[in-house]
C-alpha cells in the first residue's frame, strides 16, 4: 500500500520531495508515512512551492496536527522547496482495509502476533505477591530504559484494578481506533495500552474473572504495536484471573519477580514466581526494589531488612529447576517517586541517579539476554 513511485523524468526536486516525505514517520504507527499509503498526492510548482495530500486513518485523528507540523519542517529542510502546503483528507473503507491487512498480514486476521512461530519479541510479565512493592515504576523505567537504547518496546497495563502506567508515563491521549484495530499512544518511544484509557475520570473498574481475561486477550489481539522488540506486562499482584489469563494467552512470556527486601515480602513474592514455574513459563529473574537508602555520609540503611531478593532467587531457582538471577537492587529514591507522580521515568529524567544506574543495568541485561530461535523459519534454501 505504500505510495506509488513517480514516473520516470521527475525533477531533482521532486525526488529530494519524495525522500523528505520518506522520513516522516506516523505518530502511532512509527512507520513511514510512505510506506503506509499515506501521501495520495504531491504536487511540485516551478517556484518551488509544494502542496502535498495526507489520509488520516480516521477523521478525528488526535495527532492530525503532527503529521502536518512533521511533514511540513521535512518538506522545508528540503532546499529549492519555498512554501509548504499541507491538505488533510480521510482514507476510504477500502483503504483502511488494505492498511490493516498490510500491517497485520493477508486477511487482517485477529490473533496474537507474539504466539506467532516467527515472533521474536521478548515478552516480560512483570509480577509481585504483594502490592506496594514497586513494580509498575520498575515496569515503565526497564521499558523506556530499553527504549532510550533504540529497541522497539511496548507495555500493556494488565493491572485493570489498579492501572497506574498511563500517570507514570504522562499519557493523556485515548488510542486511536481504526475499525477493530487499536493504535496504542507513544511515550518516550514506548507504545502503551492500558484500561485507564479506556475510562473516564477516576471510576474503578468492576469486573469479575471473564470479563478481566478478555479485556487482557483484546489489548493483545486487537492492538497493533508492530514489530516489537520487547513487550512487558504489568500484571496485578498476586496470583488471580489476569496471572492465570497471561500464562494461558502467552504461554513463552518470561516473567520478572518484584520483591523488597523484607523477608515477608519475599515469602508472598515466592508464590508468584512459583505459579509461573508450574505453568511452563520461565522466570527471568527477580528484581529487589527499595533496597537501602543512602544516607548523606555514604552509608546505607536498610529500612526493609536486606537479603529478600537473594533468598527469593534462591528459592525459585529450586522450584524452577533452573538458575534464576537476582537481576538487580534498586535504592529507595524520592527522585523516583517524583518521576512517578510527574510522568517522566527517572531513567529519562536523572539518569546518573543510583536508582536509575541500577535499573539500567537491569534493562541492560535484559537487552543482552537472546532471543530465541526456536520455530523461527531462517528462508534457507538448499542450492
């Protein structure tokens, strides 16, 4: 579906036009408009003025206003070009259908793209046994640390009870929706879906069992993230329906196991990752967070006792029957919290502060840890 070539003859200005318009990347789909069929027309005068013709996907298209400031500073970086136009149109039903088949493959069919043989994403399911451990500010840094690196990430707030990654990642923007796909917003490079945009104000979501697992099965059926390198699910603490659904709708997901250093929460922590190994899901590792605070003289005090993540990774490498890392402790830090309630991850914000040191480091292992190949077709051919 992308846009046709122009014709043989064209002007050193129209080709450099057309390369310009090639770096203009969609907002939601984070690929060329180009490429998507976008551009229906560009029209080049002898002055140097250009006037160019974009389909939205739909009408009301929340970031019309920056696919038209994006196509218009390419187009005026471009030199001879003198004046830009920009005319917004919407695409036909039939070529929302062509864009959905081409993005989600022949017949546009609903499924789950990372249970695919050829998906090579790696999905983290991020858990806990208890709530107030961390685990949604862990979940949104090791993301947006990941994408600060250039990896293609998204995250799926499956804690439908209590989403809180739309807050910490300063989302306000509802996501797109084209037919019976959904275009996930973008922060900081990272694509999210989560039930918080889907409500209005700070009404809680009453639902029972069914109803929570096919929330999680449509964030993974009918969002388009694309091709991601890595997806991370927040999941809801403890060992519920959404535990059960995740293990049941993507049954290769690693999961990370979050815990403070109490004994006691280490103990609750157990059970999820215990829960994983007998479901045949493979626990990544564990994450100890609100390790020590770091007093001004360079000490450190332990708040919440000290050892927790080492027995928890301890303890599950025996239930799992394989080795499971403590992947990092991370301290008590208010510029994280601050992070939080502002909506830009401390990975972002302070980098070069221990908190977020430590959670790069985390992120860092985990972008170095290999994607499997297994059932991935290589199109090798005997000669």
């Amino acid at each position: 579906m992308s846009t046709p070539p122009r014709p043989a003859g064209a002007s050193a200005l129209e080709q450099a036009v057309d390369a310009a318009l090639a770096t203009v990347i969609d907002p939601e789909l984070r690929r060329p408009i180009t490429e998507l069929g976008m551009v229906e027309s560009v029209r080049v005068s002898d002055g140097g003025r250009v006037r160019i013709t974009v389909l939205l996907t739909i009408a009301g298209c929340p970031l019309r206003g920056t696919i038209t400031r994006d196509c218009e500073a390419a187009l005026a970086a471009v030199p001879g070009v003198t004046a830009v136009d920009v005319d917004l149109k919407v695409m036909t039903q039939a070529q929302r259908d062509a864009l959905k088949e081409q993005l989600r493959g022949p017949g546009g069919q609903r499924s789950i793209p990372f249970n695919a043989p050829g998906s090579l994403t790696k999905v983290y399911a991020v858990a806990s046994g208890k709530g107030g451990v961390g685990k949604s500010s862990v979940t949104v840094n090791l993301a947006c640390a990941l994408a600060a690196q250039g990896l293609r990430v998204g995250i799926v707030d499956a804690d439908v009870y209590g989403f809180s990654v739309p807050a910490l990642m300063g989302i306000d923007q509802a996501p797109t929706q084209v037919d019976d796909m959904i275009l996930p917003p973008v922060a900081y490079g990272v694509k999210v879906i989560s039930i918080g945009m889907f409500v209005s104000g700070n009404k809680p979501v009453a639902w029972r069992g069914p109803m929570l697992h096919r929330a999680l099965e449509q964030f993974l059926t009918d969002v388009y993230f694309g091709d991601l390198d890595a997806l991370f699910l927040d999941l809801p603490p403890g060992t519920g329906d959404i535990a059960i659904s995740m293990a049941q709708l993507l049954p290769k997901a690693q999961v990370l196991v979050v815990t403070t250093p109490q004994a006691a929460a280490a103990d609750v922590a157990e059970r999820a990752g215990t829960m994983a190994a007998q479901s045949g899901q493979t626990v990544a590792g564990v994450v100890e967070n609100m390790s020590y605070l770091e007093m001004p003289d360079g000490a450190r005090m332990e708040l919440f006792g000290s050892g927790g993540g080492a027995v928890l990774a301890e303890r599950l490498s025996v239930t799992a029957g394989a080795d499971v890392p403590l992947l990092g402790q991370i301290p008590l830090d208010i510029l994280l919290r601050e992070g939080g309630d502002t909506g830009v991850p401390l990975v972002l914000s302070r980098p070069e502060s221990p908190a977020a040191v430590a959670l790069a480091g985390i992120a860092g292992t985990l972008a170095s840890s290999p994607r499997g190949l297994n059932g991935v077709r290589l199109g090798l051919q005997p000669r």
